[in-house]
C-alpha cells in the first residue's frame, strides 16, 4: 500500500486550530477531503446514525406513533423484556436458525466449491443454478417452499418415501418449522457463500500445491495445510456475513409461518415488526431492537477478537 | 473466472427478467375482508407519498362568492373488483357536483393501509378519509386519530341512520359516538363441495348445527384415500383464525368479551366450544388448515368437503373450484350468530373542519344507496342498509344469484365483533389460541385460561 497523502503525523495540532493556521493550499486540501466524504458522510447520517440514535430514544418511551408524542418511561420496555416469554422464545429460536443454517451451509458450500473448482463437464451450468436462488425474491422463494413442504402434496415427500421415510408435517409441527426454515435458508445462501469460496479457491497460488506435492504432501494434507489455512479471510467473512444475516432473517417467516404454529418459528426481526406494526408497540419494539443491535455487536466484536487465532492473512 | 463471471451475468438478466414477469399480482382478487391478500402483494401506489392534508392557509377564504373546490384525499385498500368500483364511484362524485373534488389514493391491502396511515400519522401528513378494517376503527378513535361523525350524521347534510342495518352499523361506534361508516361489509357464509356431499350420501345442504356439521365431518373423511380426505380445515393466521373462531363461541352462548372488555373466553360456555373443536380434530375428521393456500386450499383441492370462508370470496372460490360448490348458513348451536367482518371508512381527525365536512359529503356519497347497490353488484360485499336490500336492482341481482341471497339473508343473524377484537394484539392471541388447540392440542380449559390472561394483559396495556 502506498502512502497515503493526505495523512498527517499524529503529533498536529487539533483539526480547527490547524485549519486557522495553515497555508491557503493546505486549506483547500482540507475542504476538498471534507467535500468528498461528504456526501457519503450526510446520507449515513441520515439514514443510519439519526435512526439509530432516534431508535435509542424511543426504545424508553411507549409510543403508537398514532398519538403526537411518545411518553418517556424509562427502562420499563427492558424491563418487560425480560419477563416476556416470547423474547426468549424468539431469541432461542432466531440462534437456533442460525446456527443450524450457518454450519451446515458453509460445510455444504465449501464440498460443492471444491467440487466446482475442479475441471467438470458443464460445470458453469451447474455453478449458475447452485448460485440462481441468490437473485430470487424471498417472497418467491418462501411460496415455493411451503408447497415443497406440504404434508401430502409437497415436493419433498417423494425423497423422503424413497427412503421409507414419513413426511414430518413441517409447517404445521412445533418441532418441524425451524428445520424447515434451516433448509430454506441454506437453500438460498448456499450459492453465494459457494461463489466466495470458489473466488477464494482460485486466488490460492498453485505453485503452493506444487511445491507441497514435491514435498510428498497427499490431498488431505494439502487441503489441511494449504486450502484451509488460505481460505481463513474468505471462511472469517462468511461466518460473519452469515450471522449478521441469519439474526435479520424476516421475509421467509413473514410469507411462510407468520411465526406460528405457537411461536415455533416467530424469529426476531418478525417479532419487532409485529411489535411496531401489528401491536402498534413501537417503543417496545425500538428495545428489541437496540438489543438485537448489542448482540450482532458482541458477536461481530467476539469473532474478530477469535479472528486472530486461526485467520491467516 | 471470466466464462464463470459471463455464465453469472446471462443468469442474472434472464432471472431478473423472470423475476420481473412475476412480480405482478395474478388477476384473480383478493377475497374481500378479513382474509388478508397475500404479504408478497406490492402495491403500485406504495411509493406515492401521501398528498399533504394540511390546511393551505391563503386559499379557500370561507365567505367568497366564487369558491374553489375543496380538495380531499381518500386512502383505500382492497384491489380488483372493489378497488375498481371505488374508483368509479368517486369518478361518478367528482362529475355530480363541483363543490367537493376527492382523490382516490390506492394503499394495497387492509394491514398495509393500516402501516402507512400509522406513518402518516407520526409524520402528520394525513388524507382525510381512510378505509379500515373495521375492528381496526376503534383504536385509531380512542387515540384521537378519528374525527366523531355524530353533527354531519344528525345534521342538515345527515343521513337516516336507522335505514343501515343495525348489526353492520354497531360497531361503526366508539365510546357512544360514531366514528365511521360501514362500507365494504362482509359475514362469513359456510361452503361446500356438493360432489363430496353426493359421494357420501349427505342431504345437499349446509349443516344446520355444529352437532351436524362434526356428523357430515365423521362422513366426509376418507383416511386412507390418497391424498386423504377431511370434513373442514380450520382457518389459521392471525388474519382469519378469530373470525371464524368468534361464530364458534358466539354459538355456543359465549359473548368472548363484554362491553366493558371484560375477557369471557375461561367461561364454561366458551370452553364447551373449544373443546368441541379440539374434539373434532383429534378424532382427525377436522384438520388445521396450514397448506400454502390456507383452509381455502384445501377446499378447493378437495382436500376438506367444507369451508368457512367471507361471502366476498364467493366469486373466487366458485371459480377456482372444480367442483359444484354449495353455500349455506354458518352453523349453529344454543344460537346463531355471526361476527361481521370488512371494511368502514372513517375521517381523520388532523384534517381541518371544512375539509371534514367536505369529507362527510363523499361519506354519504359513499354509503348511499344508489352506490351500496352498485358497490354490491359489481363485488359480492354485502348490502349496507334497508333501502338497499329493498331496491328493486338488489332483488333483481339476487334472483340471478342465488348463492349471494344466503349472504344476505343471513344479514339478520350479524353481529359485531366481540369488544376485545379492538385491542391490536388480539387476533395473534386468538391466533395462538386455535394453533394451542388444533396443533398443540393443549387442554381445552388451560388454552382459554392463557388466552384470557393473555388478552386482558394486552387490554390493560394498550388499551385502557
């Protein structure tokens, strides 16, 4: 990386007290630099650190954004939080879907890129189809799906006959609707994680596997000591990514169970929707949020931390 | 990379084309009120922001001799069929007179209506007029949302109250005033397939009783034909599962909640009721109706001989059904007594009063009987008033649709929605009430006594 110009040693003296005392060329650097991150820098604000702090606000007030004014009532919606069954059902849930989701997706998209980086008859076709659920709508994907699911007439009866096997009644059982979000989710991440790991794959210089096969290296271990230890950023991104995503999961749940049966599939950002806008308790739902937003933080902030020990840059 | 970034790219194009081609709702209209038009519908108008209702403070000075038009805006829901008519009957307004000019301003389905008027309301740019699910009325009106309609009503511009049918006038009411008017109204009517009912021997005709209906259950379920054949799958959703619900109570004798909200569902009367249910479902002759396309379905598949569906869904079950398709009552047991569901239209209370009353002017329009008649003609919603039902056009259009008369006969067994059907979080409790009893099959009298904590709760918070 080259030096960066426009940085200064960290010894100067504070921003307005410089900007009053510098060189006329030296001001308008500045103004330039303030001007293009400005714009960048308004929108942000605007629409991610003005709704974020707004949100912070709301979340000690009860407000049905119908009445003028919220009412301030301090720590009361955490308060209930913890006393709400539902949360904790929500939260269970939500971890539940992800780690289910998560773990098995990225072995699955790993397999398949390995598989896919290897030199197959037609393997671009297979690439694109793996990767087409990537650029479909939730809504599509989630009516599809709940006919697949359907007890009697759904799709996934007939593998699961071949194998002798009774249809669980997935969007009707308690026990049944999370793995079947499990299996819709990965379904649909499964080619873009399988897309970054093969552009992983192909960024991995060959002559390591050379040099390593001279050395007497077999295919686990160049796979042990060389694909793994290389792909680690790629790995690290898509866990993150992966989490991030799987806590926001909404539009499947909103088409497919609405949450139900009794709550087994309400997951967490359903739950803050319903809260806003179907129970009207937004300042109730503006705490859900900011406690989903301390979660996503603690883990993103964890696996960094993590990151260190295994991700090999 | 590059032929695997290209072969991307191609697959990009044509399944964003795809994509695009299905974006549309498919033609068919979403059955009229309460069941909800799937979440997926986006509707055209949903980036329209709201015309601005607030008072332009150097037009329309009160006492001028040329005055300008009064310009209202009118948020409506429903597509299709209703949403068609709406549109022509506020064109038909606009052309009558030159006083008041209304803007129809289509805002997709009844809860995304209810979003956006939410929004709107925090950011105070309000239309003047909303249609809303009628349950939905009161608690726009307890917080000051709605302007009382009681002075236009009894006043010089009024209208006859006494000439709207009384059940689907009731709950046009908050606290004792009157806060909107019916519109679109609907009941839940019973369906069945007359192809099954012949195949299995029974009269051709709908239940009279619930004791009845579980006899035509036990005779329609065929468990080992494939795919398996039921009597009835029950509604579920937190849209549809406490309409049909409610008729289930209300015929048992339980009044679900008293004027006072006052939760009557841990009573004897209306656990009787739930148990009957749960009964019927364990015994496998009455299933949730949790497919794709809901209880609806599994009618039309001809999966569940019966259906409890609103009698705007008529048209469209008739014609997605390859089968002859019978209408009858809702059954009945101490009593008859079904919950009227649909649609009033209310005005906003932020508008300003000349706007308000040029508001009650399209209101009366509106509910009229020249437009009922017309409204009911070209929808399946049911007729609003007396004179409506009694005009010769209305008699003429039931003789040619005999299936609509059962709607509307059964007009003099409606009802209003029990009380506590105002509260938000009450149709996701009664939701979880009937997935606790046809899914979980939790014990009968425990499901009623959690809902009733769960309902007064929510009551004691956002509503008292």
């Amino acid at each position: 990386m080259g030096k960066n110009p426009f940085a200064k040693p960290a010894s100067q003296p504070p921003f307005l007290h410089q900007m009053l005392g510098l060189t006329r060329y030296h001001r308008v650097e500045r103004l330039a630099f303030l001007a293009l991150i400005a714009p960048n820098f308004i929108l942000f604000g605007v629409f991610t650190f003005w709704p974020l702090l707004y949100n912070l606000y709301l979340s000690f007030t009860k407000w049905n954004m119908i009445v003028p004014n919220p009412t301030w009532i301090g720590l009361d919606n955490y308060a209930a939080m913890i006393q709400d069954p539902i949360f904790w059902r929500v939260l269970w849930n939500t971890i539940y879907l992800a780690t289910g989701s998560i773990t098995i997706r990225l072995v699955m998209a790993l397999a398949l890129a390995l598989v896919l980086n290897q030199k197959l008859a037609g393997r671009d076709v297979y690439r694109a189809i793996i990767f087409s659920p990537t650029f479909t709508t939730g809504a599509a994907i989630a009516l599809v799906w709940a006919w697949i699911f359907h007890k009697d007439l759904g799709l996934l009866r007939l593998p699961l006959s071949w194998l002798g096997l009774p249809s669980p009644n997935w969007l009707a059982d308690v026990n049944w609707t999370i793995p079947a979000l499990i299996i819709v989710t990965i379904w649909r991440g499964l080619g873009y994680d399988m897309v970054i790991f093969l552009a992983g794959l192909q960024g991995i210089p060959a002559e390591l596997y050379e040099a390593a096969r001279v050395d007497g290296a077999g295919r686990w271990a160049l796979f042990r000591h060389i694909t793994l230890p290389l792909l680690s950023p790629i790995t690290f991104f898509l866990i993150v990514t992966s989490i991030i995503g799987a806590l926001q999961v909404f539009d499947i749940v909103a088409v497919m169970t609405q949450g139900g049966p009794m709550n087994s599939s309400k997951v967490y950002v359903y739950y803050v929707y319903e809260n806003a806008f179907k129970f009207f308790k937004v300042g109730y739902a503006a705490a859900l949020s900011m406690v989903l937003f301390l979660i996503t933080l603690a883990i993103t902030i964890f696996q960094t931390r993590l990151s260190r020990r295994w991700v090999h840059y | 990379m590059n032929k695997l970034i290209g072969t991307m790219l191609v697959l990009f194009v044509l399944f964003g084309a795809l994509a695009g081609c299905a974006a549309p709702e498919p033609t068919k209209a979403p059955p009229p009120a309460p069941t909800r038009a799937p979440a997926t519908s986006v509707p055209p108008a949903a980036t329209k922001p709201p015309a601005t209702a607030a008072p332009a403070p150097t037009t329309a000075p009160t006492a001028a001799p040329v005055q300008a038009p009064v310009k209202i805006v009118y948020w409506r829901a429903l597509s299709g069929a209703p949403g068609n008519a709406q549109e022509e009957l506020a064109k038909r307004f606009n052309a009558a007179q030159k006083e008041v000019q209304v803007e129809v301003q289509f805002q997709g389905t009844y809860p995304e209506l209810r979003r956006k008027l939410q929004a709107a309301l925090a950011a105070r740019t309000t239309p003047d007029l909303v249609m809303l699910d009628s349950p939905q009325m009161p608690y726009f009106a307890k917080n000051g949302a709605l302007a009382p309609l009681d002075d236009f009503a009894k006043g010089a511009d009024g209208v006859d109250l006494k000439n709207f049918i009384p059940g689907l006038l009731g709950d046009s009411y908050y606290d004792g005033k009157l806060y909107a008017m019916p519109f679109a109204r609907s009941t839940p009517i019973l369906y069945y397939n007359r192809d099954m009912f012949k195949a299995a021997g029974l009269p051709d005709r709908a239940p009279e009783t619930w004791e009845e209906f579980y006899d035509f259950c036990k005779k329609l379920t065929k468990k080992d034909a494939t795919p398996a054949r039921v009597g009835y799958a029950v509604q579920m959703g937190a849209t549809t599962a406490h309409w049909y619900f409610q008729e289930l109570l209300y015929a048992y004798g339980s009044d679900v909640s008293d004027d006072k909200f006052k939760v009557l569902l841990d009573q004897p009367e209306a656990i009787a009721a739930a148990k009957f249910l749960q009964d019927m479902v364990k015994e496998g002759v009455v299933v949730p109706g949790t497919g794709p396309d809901g209880a609806q379905g599994e009618f039309t598949n001809q999966r569940a001989g019966m259906h409890f569906g609103s009698t705007g869904s008529l048209v469209n079950i008739i014609s997605t059904s390859k089968f002859q398709v019978g209408v009858g009552f809702m059954p009945a047991a101490k009593r008859r007594q079904v919950p009227i569901g649909g649609s009033v239209i209310a005005v906003l209370s932020a508008s300003p009063k000349e706007k308000q009353a040029a508001a009650w002017k399209f209101l009366k329009f509106m509910t009229s009987t020249e437009s009922n008649v017309y409204f009911v003609q070209k929808t399946g919603y049911m007729p609003i008033s007396t004179s409506a039902v009694n005009s010769a056009e209305m008699k003429e259009f039931m003789t040619k649709n005999p299936a609509f008369k059962v709607a509307v006969d059964q007009l003099q067994f409606v009802r209003p929605q029990a009380s506590i059907i105002a509260v938000p979080e009450s149709t996701e409790i009664f939701r979880q009430l009937v997935e606790k009893l046809t899914v979980g099959l939790v014990d009968p009298a425990t499901a009623m006594k959690e809902a009733t904590a769960a309902l007064t709760k929510a009551y004691n918070e956002s509503f008292k």
